[in-house]
C-alpha cells in the first residue's frame, strides 16, 4: 500500500485515504478523488501497477482541478483513464528518463538554495 497520509497537491495539500470496498461514499471500486473534502481514497487491495493506475488517474482529478482546466475537459473520466495509462506505460518504458527528470528538478532545486 502506499506510504503516504498526504501529498502537496499544488496549491494545497490532499489527504491519502484508504476506504473499504462497499462504502456508500465511494462511486469506484478502486479510487477516489473529491477536491471538496481534499481526499484522495484508494481501495486497499491494490499493489503494483493497478495501484500505480489508479493513482495516476486520482492525480489526474486532481490536476485537472488545480490548474482549473476542468472547463477544457469533454470527458473526464475518459481523459483521466488514458492520461493515466499513458503515464503508467511511460513510466515502465522509460523508467531512467522517470528518475533522470526527478534528478534533473532536484538538482534545480539545489542549484536555487
Ligand atoms: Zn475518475
């Protein structure tokens, strides 16, 4: 499961929750974004890449909200499913450009301080 309570969702930050199948808050059986209550939920049988797909679509909830395009988006579910398997495939095909970049931002960050 995952190792995080909250993440820094841009402008604020996202409570992780993990939510039990069945509960009659949740619409999906395996994730859940609601910007009104800044949760992000994920359903707790989940490992590996569906975890990582499901998280990437709640992220992509989540930055379609925060950079305010939700007015752009026909679609959301739809667009959120394919953004996200797309980023799922990049990340297991190019898992040294993943980590190059992340590299890349931190030694940004470093040169800044
Ligand atoms: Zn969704």
């Amino acid at each position: 499961m995952i190792p995080f309570k909250r993440i820094n969702g841009i402008s604020r930050f996202f409570d992780i929750k993990i939510f039990q199948p069945g509960d009659p808050q949740i619409d999906s059986e395996y994730g859940h974004f609601s910007e009104k209550r800044g949760t992000i939920g994920l359903s707790p049988e989940q490992k590996g890449g569906q975890l990582i797909d499901t998280l990437e679509h709640e992220l992509g909830h989540l930055i379609i909200e925060e950079m305010g395009i939700a007015h752009l988006v026909k679609d959301e579910e739809k667009f959120v499913n394919a953004f996200a398997r797309g980023r799922v495939a990049l990340k297991r095909l190019n898992p040294d450009l993943e980590r190059w970049m992340l590299d890349e931002l931190e030694r940004e960050r470093d040169a800044g301080d």
